[in-house]
C-alpha cells in the first residue's frame, strides 16, 4: 500500500526521483507540499489548491484536536471528506507545537501538557493520544510524537529531547493499529552531530516506511540546516521517502534533494502571500511597493498560475494596497505554484542527467538562472 520506488538518480549528487504509493493516489518526489494547519491553506479552496499541481499536503493534529476536534472530523469522513480533498494528506503529530507553544506547556517523560490558546484548559498530548488523533483524522501519512528542542539549546536538554523522541517513537508504534496509514519516525539532535548520528541510528532501526529530520527551521542559521542535511540523509534507508520538515526556500530545497531528500513542507509561501509578497525566481517582491502602480506585466511570465496569467502586476499591487482579500489569496496561489514548480523542474533535471548543472548548490548562480 505504501510501496517506494525510486525511478531515477542523479549520477553526480543523491538526488532522485521516486513515486510513494498511498491509499490515495501516488505521490511523485521530490515534492513541496503545501500546509494546511487547520484543514485549509488559508485562503484558498481545494480547488484552487488542484490548480498549484499539488500532490500532498498537510494538516495539524493539535490544532485540529482543539477546533474542531478529531470525533468530528472522523464522522465526516476523516480529513478527505472533510476538506472535500482526495489526494494524500500528511498530518504532523503536534511535536512542532512542544516548540513553538513552549510557553504555555509543560514536558515529562509522559507527554505534554498544554494551555489550550483558546479558553485556557490543559490539554494533554501524549504519544499514545497524537496517534489516537491522527487515526481519527484519517491521514495517508502520520507522524510519530516528538519533542522539538529550540535553538540555541545545551547540550543536556538536546540530548534529554532525543531520548524522549526516542521513547516516544516507540510507543507511537504501539499506539499505531491502521494499516492504511503510514507512521514516519523522527531524527531530532539539534546542532549536535554525535546526537543527529545516534537519533538518525536509532530511527532507522524501526524499519518504518518514512523518515523526517525534524527540528530544522527552528532559528538556527542556514548553514546549520545544510550541515543537517548532509550528515543526516546518508545515514538513513535509501528505501524509503525522507522528508524535510519545515523548509520551503528554493536553495534549501535545492541543497536538500542534492542530498537524497524527497519531501518538504513548509507555511512560508502562503503567510508571504498573506503580507502581500511574492515569490519570483530567487527573490521575495513586496507588492505594496510603489514600482508595482504601473506596471502592467505579468507577475512571472513562466508562471500558469491564475495570478500570472490573469492578472497584471498593477491590479495585484492595487488589491494588496487596498487590503482586498483576493490580493493575498492570488499571491498565496502563485507562491504555492512556484514552489511546486520548482519540485517539477528538479524532477525534470534529475531525469534529464543535468540537475548537477542546474541546482547543485555549488553552482551558486544557477537556480537564480535557470527556468523553470
């Protein structure tokens, strides 16, 4: 059911291409993935989300859980009836939000305890209650409980967090009884190689059908992530997808799938397109700006989205001035467009025999210049 096949390498980096088989439909990598937290990309309908070529994408389990809880979401027929979705849906465990909700919980060796944001109740998640959730929620693809450290972090408290990520894979496996969802494991260690190597060793050892390398995109430098990157892929089985949490640049990208990483998520594309900016190329636009008034080409002409193709540069700057919601809504598609067009044209490269020539990341002008 969840059958990974690798189709094509590159012969001068790890870059590949493979197909990921899920109950519902195929998944070619690598890919971007757009998030939808709450059961929706902000701002944009399934239909419109069709239109970007995306294949896979995402939902939140604690989120989901408080609003508008998984008992509801199940007798609608999980997160595909539910969203009127019908490709392959990933759902994050709610790991990330141990991090980014750090203010308001608390961790021990049994889970975590949250102040709902909402009315202030506890709300307590454990790895035993994520996998509960996310089999309600119907996902193709689950994720195993984690804890996510910040950056910077010592050492002890890295280290802690891995044992505890560790623990708590093991009983998400437990926990796990769907056989027609996926349960990937996660690589935590920080900044830290001896703990990335233990943590990539040890997830390794659970012969599950999909890794993550989490803890990334947490506010560590660039070039900490790249470090990550090309100690981690190696060690992990060429047998099934890797997958990259929370990266959505197309450099990172680049770098990333040079080292046999085949799957990406991030929220980046959509909360630009929400502030009024626009990915084109390698560079963020910021449509307020005055240069935009009377401009009237498209916003990239490579791009099929509906904002490039229907719409002048003038009328998106006219709507983002003018706080008008289809402004944020059209750059949010053409964002999500472009970077699954870029997951298309690194495909391409791979097949081709030439993605070393056009993005590897020592070829440091060639994503800026190439088209896709």
């Amino acid at each position: 059911m969840f059958d990974f096949k690798i189709q094509a390498k590159c012969s001068n980096t790890s870059a590949r291409i493979a197909s990921f088989s899920t109950p519902h439909g195929n998944l070619q990598t690598p890919q971007f993935m757009p998030v939808g937290t709450l059961g929706t990309v902000k701002g944009i309908t399934s239909t419109q989300l069709n239109a970007t070529n995306a294949q896979m994408i995402l939902a939140n389990t604690f989120h989901l859980h408080i609003q508008p809880g998984e008992n509801i979401v199940r007798e609608l027929g999980g997160l595909h009836g539910f969203m009127n979705w019908d490709k392959p849906i990933l759902t994050d465990s709610g790991g990330y939000q141990v991090f980014s909700l750090a203010k308001i919980n608390t961790i021990d060796d049994q889970g975590v305890s949250f102040k709902n944001p909402r009315d202030g109740r506890n709300i307590q998640l454990t790895p035993e209650k994520a996998i509960a959730i996310q089999m309600d929620l119907g996902a193709d693809v689950i994720m195993a409980f984690d804890q996510c450290p910040p950056y910077p972090a010592h050492y002890s408290d890295v280290e802690e967090a891995c044992r505890r990520t560790h623990n708590w894979l093991e009983r998400s496996i437990s926990a796990h009884i769907k056989p027609d969802q996926a349960l990937f494991g996660i690589v935590q260690g920080g900044c830290f190689p001896d703990l990335r190597e233990q943590s990539a060793r040890t997830v390794a050892s659970f012969k599950l059908p999909g890794i993550a390398i989490g803890g990334v995109s947490v506010g560590e430098p660039r070039n900490e992530i790249h470090k990550i990157v090309r100690q981690v892929a190696p060690l992990l089985p060429e047998t099934v997808p890797r997958y990259l949490m929370g990266i959505g640049t197309i450099r990172e990208m680049a770098i990333a799938v040079a080292n046999g990483i085949d799957l990406f998520d991030c929220v980046l594309p959509t909360r630009l397109g929400r502030h009024g900016t626009a990915l084109v190329r390698d560079e963020r636009w910021n449509l307020k700006n005055a240069c935009f008034r009377n401009d009237y080409q498209p916003l990239d002409i490579t791009c099929n989205c509906e904002a490039c193709t229907n719409h002048s540069r003038a009328y998106l700057h006219h709507l983002i001035r003018s706080g008008e919601l289809l402004g944020l809504t059209l750059l949010s598609l053409h964002n999500l467009s472009h970077l699954i067009r870029f997951s298309r044209a690194m495909t391409s490269a791979i097949q081709d025999g030439c993605f070393s020539e056009d993005f590897a990341p020592w070829q440091k002008d060639s994503i800026a210049r190439h088209t896709w």
